[in-house]
C-alpha cells in the first residue's frame, strides 16, 4: 500500500493490504512528465512523477509475485488515470488471458472508468456490466462492472477466470463486503498464487490523516 506524507498529515496503514516497500511524497503542483511506454495514446496524456511511481511500484510488486496490491491515492490525484495506463503493462500468466476487469460499487464510477479507459487504450475493446445497461461482449478486452450486476448467477459465471490477467477493485474499502466476495471466489483470487491478479485502489480522504 502506498503512503503519501504532506503537510497535513500521514495516512493510516490498512492491515488488509499488502505493504509496498516504497513510501512516496504527494505533491499536488507536481510539473508532468510524460514516459512513452506508459502513454502510449494519440493523446499524449501526461503523467505526473507521483502517478508514474504508482505503476512502477505496481508492476515491481507484481514481478516479485505478489498477487494483491493495494494502492492509496489523494482524491483528485488521478487514480482512474493511473490504472488505465496500469493495465496495459500487466503482463497474463502462462495460459491466461489478457483480459482486465474493473469492479466499482457506483454508477458514476463505472461510467467515468470506461470512458478514461477507451480514451487512454484506444485500440483496446471496452464493455460495461451494470443492473441496468449491459455492453459487454466476448471480444471485450476490458469490462468494467458494478459489483452487484455481478450478483447475477448468469452474468458472473459468463465471465471465465481463464480469461483474465487482472481484477482492479475502485474504491477498495467496499471489497471486504460478501458481494465482492463471491465475484473474488469465482475467480479464485484468495490464494496468494493466484493466476489472475488484484489491484486495489483507494482514494485517500481527510478523515484518514493522523495529524502530525
């Protein structure tokens, strides 16, 4: 898990998460840097020193074999940016496929991680799950869903865990609930071996700083 130090505080560590071994400073005015192997988009997104570092950090856990990573950014600092680049570098296991599926608990959510994730991997098929709307196909190479369309027998079980490289979890502090449960043992990601990985995102907000 990332901690952010600032002026105003220092974030609680989450017990849950897994610890990344680099502590990185959050500077809001930080100047963008742009790496192309992170940014390969027609519209040259920029990414911030702070947001690259979360996906280097990201990818080391990875290659260190670590299977559940979680990751705390500053609201407003770019989070849906970070893991729509991330994607793209997390390399499937032997055997699995590429596929990433995003689960977020919100409408709002799930449609502002489509849309960043179509205009940041332009080449790459998305497709939404939600109680009400449904544009997922087989040929989708990201799906984004909301965790309790995924309640459906039918639509979980249409989603084969082979499939996949990657699960990314918005807004984490949800995923403890039995809904998000049951989509984790479909795709058996208990086992620290898992296959298909699981990043957990969380946004930080001003009632988790410990005054310093």
């Amino acid at each position: 898990m990332f901690l952010f130090r600032s002026r105003v505080g220092l974030i609680r560590k989450f017990k849950s998460f897994p610890t990344l071994k680099r502590f990185h400073n959050f500077n809001a005015n930080a100047t963008p840097i742009f790496t192309p192997n992170l940014s390969q988009t027609p519209h040259n997104i920029e990414l911030r020193e702070y947001q690259l570092d979360c996906i280097e950090s990201c990818l080391q856990a990875l290659e260190e074999n670590k299977r559940r990573i979680g990751a705390v950014l500053p609201t407003g600092s770019g989070k849906t940016v970070v893991f729509a680049h991330l994607l793209n570098q997390v390399k499937p296991r032997k055997g699995y496929g590429d596929k990433t599926l995003i689960l977020a608990h919100r409408k709002e959510l799930i449609l502002q991680a489509a849309k960043t994730c179509r205009s940041i991997n332009p080449d790459k098929k998305v497709g939404i799950i939600m109680s009400d709307e449904s544009s997922a196909t087989d040929d989708d190479d990201i799906i984004v869903a909301s965790v309790s369309s995924l309640q459906n027998d039918q639509r979980l079980r249409a989603l084969n865990p082979k499939d996949f490289k990657l699960i990314i979890v918005d807004e984490a502090h949800h995923a403890v609930t039995n809904s998000y449960l049951r989509v984790f043992n479909h795709f058996d990601v208990k086992d620290s071996n898992s296959d298909v990985a699981v990043l957990d995102f969380q946004p930080l907000y001003k009632e988790m700083m410990i005054k310093i």
